[in-house]
C-alpha cells in the first residue's frame, strides 16, 4: 500500500506541477497578441499578480510535503536518506523553474504597461517579492538572469 500510495502521490505531485508550469506559461504566451492591453485590465482585474506570488508562496509548501518518502527500518532509512538527497535536486529544480515562470508572467502582464507596473508596486511590490523568491532557496543562473530581464524590461518599456 505504501509503494502504490507513494507512486499516486509522485504521480499527482508531477501532473500538478506540469499543470503550474503551463499556467504560468500560458500566461506569457496570451500576452502576445494584438490585444494586449486588454488582457493585461483583464489580468489586472483577475488578481493576477497576488495569484502568480500565491502560487509561488504553495508551491514550495505543496512540494515539500509530497516529496517526503516514509520507511520503516534502518536499510529503509538509510534508502530513503539518499533519496531525500536525489529529491530535494528535483524539488530545488521545479521550484525555480516555476519562479522563472512566474516571474516571465509577471514581467508579461507588466510589459509597456505604467499602469499595469503601477499595480504591481502597489499591490505586491518589489520588496515582497523578493522575500518571496529568498524563501525558496538559492536561485539558479536562469532565474537571476530573468529578474535582470523583468528589470530591464521595466525600465525600457
């Protein structure tokens, strides 16, 4: 029961994680159409920015708590030891590449927007975000790279 519990819950854990990386992703790619900026007032008016921080503030927590593998002896315990090691790789992995999401659709809904950029200061803030993002660990070389870009791209556009 717990090997077959244990694969549901990889199972579920990845199928969920796949569905937070298009959600974040299809925000982006939305964006990049004629109709812009009415569909930044309309992720405007939806919240957007407090559901992208909101994702990234669970997701951590929904993912750490579903990669947590129990066994019962001490061959077990010492398996689960170096799987704990493999996983939490992955679990640093999927948690920045979902801040890289994250962030790109956060940059998107602001892009050639004073209003939109307005919002966001106001509503979330740089300050918090950063929090946000300190929360979840040491950042990879992408996900600095693409906050030099959301900078960038806050200060041309």
């Amino acid at each position: 029961p717990t090997g077959s519990r244990q694969s549901f819950t990889n199972s579920s854990t990845c199928d969920l994680t796949s569905l937070l990386f298009s959600f974040a992703d299809t925000i982006t790619s939305m964006l990049d159409c004629v109709d812009r900026p009415v569909l930044q007032a309309i992720f405007l008016n939806s919240n957007c920015f407090e559901h992208l921080i909101r994702l990234l503030q669970n997701c951590k927590l929904f993912l750490s708590a579903n990669n947590k593998v129990v066994h019962k002896n001490e061959k077990e315990l010492a398996n689960q030891l170096l799987a704990e090691m493999n996983q939490e790789q992955v679990f640093q992995g999927q948690l920045d590449r979902l801040a890289v999401s994250a962030i790109q659709a956060l940059t998107a809904v602001m892009l050639k927007s004073p209003a939109a950029k307005e919002v966001f200061k106001e509503r979330i803030g740089y300050a918090h975000i950063f929090e946000v993002l300190k929360s979840m660990g040491q950042p990879s070389r992408e996900l600095l790279e693409e906050l030099m870009n959301m900078v960038r791209k806050r200060y041309l556009f």
